[in-house]
C-alpha cells in the first residue's frame, strides 16, 4: 500500500461537512483523510453475498445489515476515526437522519491487495475498541479463507476458517454463515492476491 502526501489536518466537523458533499467516499483517521478505489467484481460478489445473507438470517429482527455506503464513527479518548467497512450490522441504530452508525455489532471486511494490510492491521484495533462489537470478519476474496475476530469474556479471540466447507458461527443472531454461501459464483485463483488493484490512497478531501 502506498499513499499521497497529506497535506492538512482536518477537524471532525468539516470532515464530514466535505463528505456530504463529495461524490467519492474517504475515511478519517485522528484528523487525516483518506479516499477510497473501487472494487472488483470479485470483491463485489463476496460482499453481496454476505449482504443478501445476513438480510434473509436477520429479517424480522431488530439487527440491519447496512453496505458500504454507510460510514461507522470509532471515538474515544484515544480514536478519532470514520470508516466504510463493506458490511456492518447493527442492532441498536442511531437516527434516521444519521450520517454513520455507532454501534456495529458485526463488521465485514473483503481483503484487497491495496487494502489487507490496512483491514488486518490499523482496522482489525480500531474495531477491537467499539463497545458494542462481537465479532470482526476479513474475508480473502481470492480463495475461501475468513479471518475471524470474537469478543469473549476474556477479550478478543482470532481464528481463521479455511474452505468451502467451513461455516462462521454468530451466536450473538443465533445463525451462521457457511463458506459456500459467501463464495458462492466466485472463480478461485491459486493464490490469494494477484491481480494489481488502484491505489487506495492517503489524501485530503478537497
């Protein structure tokens, strides 16, 4: 991952002002921002998949699955951040005219090789420090592989699940999602990052 040279620091306040008014999506990270590429269609389909999912598992349940059009706000008194994960779930949502959620109960990220390190690193901690989160979900896209992060009484707990047979268990909703399911339609390759993506670059808003 590479990234352009940040030319200013930003204030909560006209961050999101900006990005009310911006046609493409940025995050925000402790004052800095950065914009966000597009996907590929691989990509797409593993995050649709889990979209349609999770929309059948929780219908008729207080908990919403939301795409990646919707930003989640990390704040406390050591973050201040605004992330697009591809997929978040949320039980407890903020109002109508809310421009972000708070309080994701599950988040899915679709690794990229512009973006892994980023989703597996600075993402996968500022996720570990919301309250209200059970579980954190990195999915390659390139293979059937799933990062796992569950909340237990004793913290944190990583696991991987590996192949088409596995399944990913959400107690929290009382289901789970099996690895045939969220790969379904998608063509593996023999390696789990291949093709070169765009850039997904540090940059200032304007």
């Amino acid at each position: 991952m590479s990234s352009a040279e940040i030319s200013e620091h930003v204030s909560v306040d006209d961050y999101l002002a900006r990005e009310e008014q911006s046609h493409l999506r940025h995050e925000y990270i402790d004052g800095w921002v950065r914009g966000m590429c597009g996907a590929t269609v691989r990509h797409n389909v593993v995050k649709g998949n889990c979209l349609a999912l999770l929309w059948v598992r929780l219908r008729h349940t207080r908990c919403r699955p939301f795409d990646a059009d919707r930003k989640i706000k990390i704040r406390n008194e050591s973050l201040s951040r605004f992330y697009y994960p591809n997929l978040q779930v949320v039980c407890e949502s903020n109002a109508p005219t809310s421009v972000f959620q708070e309080r994701p109960v599950l988040l899915i990220e679709v690794l990229s090789p512009s973006t892994r390190r980023n989703d597996l690193e600075e993402k996968m901690a500022a996720y570990a420090a919301i309250p209200s989160l059970q579980c954190y979900i990195a999915l390659e896209q390139h293979q059937p592989i799933a990062i796992v992060l569950r909340r237990t009484d004793q913290g944190f707990v990583q696991e991987k699940i590996e192949g088409i047979r596995g399944t990913i268990e959400l107690p929290f909703f009382g289901c789970s999602l099996s690895m045939e399911e969220i790969y379904e339609e998608v063509e593996f390759t023999p390696e789990c990052i291949q093709e070169p993506e765009l850039e997904y670059n540090a940059q200032d808003s304007n």
